[in-house]
C-alpha cells in the first residue's frame, strides 16, 4: 500500500487530536472536581502530565499541529488557571 503525503499528513493530524482530546480528558478527570483548591501535588502533576504530551509531539510536525497544541494548552488554563 502507497501512502501519499496528503494521507501522512492526515494521519499525523488524527494522532495529534487524539492525543489532544486525551489531554483534555485527564486534566478533567483529575483535576475537574478540585478546582479552586489545587495543591503543590496537583501542579506538579499538572505539568507533568503537559510536559510527557508536548514531547510525545514530534518538534518537526507542521505549524498547524502546534498551533492546535498551543490552543489545547490555552483552553485548559482557563479551565484550570490555578494549575498554571
């Protein structure tokens, strides 16, 4: 079977979302029902949680896949400011 560029890029794109929505997935799972009351714990796993995902993310992948991690990363800290 012959992937084409297009179909490469595609299928970066969809392992990248899901790895997106994943992310969103744990921070509500874990940190949902804390919210306003976060320890030093809780943002220490925060960042590591942000940290193992933005590497798993390969740096040479396009300007649109950062900018969808970029915004994933925004819409979590306004969900959780007091992880940040």
């Amino acid at each position: 079977m012959i992937l084409y560029a297009g179909d490469y890029e595609n299928m970066l794109n969809d392992s990248l979302i899901q790895k997106l929505s994943w992310l969103e997935e744990e921070f509500s799972f874990f940190f949902n029902f804390k919210k306003r009351k976060c320890s030093q714990k809780d943002r220490d796993l925060a960042n590591q949680i942000i940290k193992n995902t933005t590497e798993s993310i390969n740096s040479s992948e396009s300007d649109r896949m950062k900018e969808l991690l970029i915004d994933t990363l925004k819409s979590i800290k306004s969900i959780y400011p007091e992880l940040f």
